[in-house]
C-alpha cells in the first residue's frame, strides 16, 4: 500500500504539468518509481502500481466534475498499462543486465539500465493510455498524431524538420498503421 500512496502523490504531483486534459503529462515521476519498486521488491508489488495508477485518474476527473463510469473504466484500463510497465521494465532489466543493475560500477551498464528502464518502458504505458483514450472515444488519432506530423511536412526545409521527418513521421506513421489494423481487427471494434 505504500508504494500505491507513493505513486498516487507523484502521479497528482507530475500532472501538475499536464496538457490540458489532464492525462498526459511529459515528466511522471510515478512511473520511475513504480519500475524500481518492482525490480527491487520484485512482482508482488505490482498491485501496488495498479492501485496507485487507478486511483490517479478519477482524482484528475472529479477535479475537473466530470468523474463518470466510463472514466473509472478509463482509469482501470490505464491502470493496467502502468503495471504492465513495471512488470515489463523488470523483466527486461533482470533479463539483460542480470545482477549488474544491483551494482551499476560500470557506464555501459547504466546506460543499459536507462536504455531499459527509460524509453523502452516508457512508451509502454503511454502507449496503452492512448489506445485506451482512443477506443473509449475520448480521443481521436488525429489528436494524437497528425498537428505534429504536419508541422514536420510544413517545416520540411528546415534541417531539424527535415530531420525529424526521417526519424519521427516514418515510425510514428508505421506505428499508426499498427495501432489502425489492430483497432479494426479487435473484437471491441468488430462488435
């Protein structure tokens, strides 16, 4: 319970900094936590990271008076996302680095660990949050993907644009793809 309290205090804490919705927030401090807590103390901690993810969200929705089922169910689903996280970044962590992530004497095996446990993971809940957003139609990918993308497609002259055209739009249009074809064929959508 204490790692749920944690992670719901730095959860309310890192949303300080939230885009206006409130559920997407660019420094979280609740996830790193979370993902240490668990390599750490191992996956028996992972209700905790549940607990604390689902409690943030509906906290966020009652300050804003619009706390509702669909956003309890929003909540849970995100919830899940976090712990699946945690569980991942642990399992990753312990699979590569073996005991080294107990030590970290040696640079590249923190630059392992923050390869792992940093954008690795991370895209894993942000990921699942947004595709939970989406397929409750509290978002739309257009929201999501394309006023960035065409800011690329605008600014493609520039050098940094350029180059962020050849190492942001492709993948992250790829990655659409995948998140379309896998919307299409879910039983969710199919129903």
């Amino acid at each position: 319970m204490i790692l749920a309290a944690i992670y719901f205090l730095l959860g309310i804490a890192g949303l300080q900094l939230a885009i206006p919705l409130g559920y997407a927030t660019a420094i979280f401090p609740s996830a790193g936590i979370a993902c240490a807590a668990v390599l750490f103390g191992g996956v028996r901690l992972l209700p905790g990271v549940w607990i604390g993810s689902a409690g943030v969200n509906p906290w966020i929705a009652s300050c804003q008076g619009s706390l509702s089922k669909e956003k309890l169910l929003l909540a849970a689903t995100i919830a899940l996302g976090a712990m699946l996280q945690a569980w991942i970044t642990n399992f990753l962590v312990r699979d590569y680095l073996k005991g080294a992530w107990l030590r970290l004497d040696d640079d590249r095996d923190i630059i392992q660990l923050l390869f792992l446990a940093g954008p690795t993971a991370c895209l894993i809940s942000a990921s699942w949050a947004n595709v939970a957003l989406m397929l409750l139609d509290m978002i739309s990918i257009d929201e999501l993907l394309f006023a960035p993308l065409t800011l690329m497609v605008l600014q493609r002259k520039n050098p940094l644009w350029h180059y962020r055209l050849k190492t942001v739009a492709i993948p992250s249009l790829f990655v659409t793809a995948v998140i379309i074809a896998a919307l299409f064929m879910s039983p969710i959508t199919n129903s």
